[in-house]
C-alpha cells in the first residue's frame, strides 16, 4: 500500500516521538504476529488499543489477539496507550501506523474527540480503519465500521429492570466511567430513555469512578452519608464500581440486594459471582468475544467489499442467583 512523500512528511510530524513509543509493545501478545513486515502473504494489522483496564477490556484485547493469528493470515501490531486515558500515546501508534504502511488499523479509542485529523490521514493513505467497541465523534466516511454490542440497549436492559422492579419508583445514583468516551454517554442515554418519566424515580446524582472498584466504593460511601443512607438503587456503568459500590454498602450497615440493588454493565466472572452471592441484583452483558467478527469486517474491507457501518454484538441479561450460576457454569463470565 503506497503512501505518497507529501503524506509521509505529515504523518512524521505528527507521529514524532511516536518512534520512542515502544511498539515492541506491539508485538503482540498471546496469538498476536510475531516478526512482522516479512511475510508478504500475511495482511499486516495494527491495533491501537486501550490495554488494561479491567475485565471487560482484557477479555476484549485477548478475543482480538486470538483472531488475528498468524496461522489466520495475519501479523497483528498490538499498541496499548500508555493508560487507560492517554490519548496521546494512541495518536502517536496510530500515526506510527499509518507511516508503516499497515493493511488495516483496528482502533479502541481512550476518547471520542480528537480523531479527525488521524482518520483522514488513514484514508488518504488507503488504509481501511475499524472501530472496536467505542465510537469516534468523526464523519463515518472516515472510517469502515464500528463493532461493538448496542450500549443504548444493553443500559435500557438495566432501566427496564429498574422500572419493573421498582414499580412505586427509588432514590438512585449513577456511577459513571471515564468522563468524554461514548461509552458513557450512550450507556446514560439509554438507561434515561427507560427512567426518565417513571413513576416515583428521583435520581439522586452521578459520578465518574473511572470504572474502578476502590473509586466506586469511596464514592458511593460518601453518598450514603450524605444521603442518611436513603438510597435504594445504585447503576454501575461497569462491574467493578458496582462490586465497589456493592461493599460500600455493606460498610454502611445495609444488604445489598434488600435494602440496595445494585445493577451493572459488563458481565464479568466476578460480577456473576456477586449476583450468584446476592450482592449484585442485575447484571447486563456487554459481550466482549467478537474478535471472529472484526476478522469478518476486516477481510471485506481489505477486498473491497460493503461492510455495514455499525455492526452490533448480541449479549444477554442475568437478573437472579439461579440465572448467574447457569451463566458461570456454561462459561460465560470473563
């Protein structure tokens, strides 16, 4: 895939101290390519990635890597940002990548904005990008596709329930994840869309905890004291502030499950182990095993054939006990 020398000049200033970002890193993983750039008969992926951070996106990352082997036809370029909120490592693999001339780029975005400029350069450069899981705020001209399960729908899942298993309405708060990615505004939106209107409903507040489990602990700790602890339901946009939340409640002197419910996103091994205990009372999953379908989207893309611009990722609910231990023992905690 050629790349003219007007565009290589601008790729190398965007990209500079993008050499210095280690994509030894990008070599993979378990399952990823491993020499790379020798075998013309494998199609090169560069994967600008969240990495770790908890264990949806672990999952997440592993389903990718397990798809884009070697033995597939690929030579997978793993780039993790430098945490889970740096931009700005991303933007330097992804210019990296562009410079590199890679067949395909598959991209986790750390935010929504400020991808614009990268998109256009990857299409100037023919080079096909997909998105997994999080969406761009950019002209969908720019890139292939986006992957990942409906988060409207999943959170209208836990509004659902919300709405029918408070039929005279509940004090709630809301903990957020990371403030400025699509994840979170979508999975607001689609929670609201089921809550907004019930009857009885007072939404207490909202509050990043950057999806960690010690945040969501200190935050919903502080809530109930302000609160005198009246508060009876609790969404965690994740399940590791839903298990923090879980345990501040318990600190409080309260039960979870009967004197607040608490409802999350994601669908972890974890998370299935508190409701199958009792501490969690719903959890929606948001499936992270569809690394065989951006293989689908990327092999179109690369022939040159029509890919739909949002592919959804079909997941499930678990709202008991018995419906999590039938879930943890056909394997589908993570």
């Amino acid at each position: 895939m050629s790349i003219s020398k007007r565009m290589r000049g601008v790729v190398g200033l965007i990209g500079a101290g993008a050499v210095a970002l280690s994509l030894a890193g990008c070599a993979g993983g378990s399952g990823a390519g491993g020499e790379g750039g020798g075998d013309g008969d494998l199609t090169t992926v560069g994967f600008v990635a969240v990495g770790p951070e908890g264990g949806w996106r672990n999952a997440n990352e592993q389903a990718i890597k397990d798809a884009f082997t070697q033995d597939a036809g690929f030579d997978l370029k793993y780039a993790p940002a430098a945490s889970p909120s740096d931009q700005k490592s991303q933007l330097d693999a992804f210019a990296t990548f562009v410079n590199d001339e890679v067949d395909v780029i598959l991209l986790t975005a750390t935010e929504a904005s400020g991808w614009e400029d990268s998109l256009e350069l990857a299409k100037e450069a023919e080079i096909p990008v997909v998105l997994l899981d999080r969406g761009v705020d950019a002209p969908e001209d720019l890139y292939v596709t986006r992957i990942a399960p409906d988060n409207k729908q999943v959170a209208a899942s836990v509004g659902s329930w919300a709405v029918d298993t408070f039929p005279s309405g509940a004090k709630y708060f809301v903990l957020e994840g990371v403030p400025g990615l699509s994840v979170v505004n979508e999975r607001n939106e689609g929670f609201d869309s089921e809550v907004d209107g019930a009857t009885g409903f007072t939404k207490v507040g909202a509050q990043t905890a950057n999806w960690k489990t010690d945040e969501g602990k200190s935050v919903i700790e502080t809530v109930l004291k302000a609160n005198n602890n009246d508060i009876q339901f609790i969404f965690a946009q994740n399940d590791e502030m839903g298990i923090g939340a879980a345990q501040a409640v318990s600190a409080a002197g309260l039960t979870p499950g009967t004197d607040v419910k608490i409802a999350t996103i994601d669908g972890t091994k974890g998370a299935l182990e508190a409701l199958s205990e009792g501490q969690l009372s719903f959890v929606a999953q948001y499936n992270p095993f569809f690394g065989d379908v951006a293989v689908d989207a990327v092999q179109k893309a690369i022939a040159g054939e029509s890919v739909e611009s949002t592919i959804i990722v079909d997941s499930a609910t678990f709202d008991s006990p018995e419906a999590a231990d039938t879930a943890l023992s056909e394997g589908l905690g993570f």
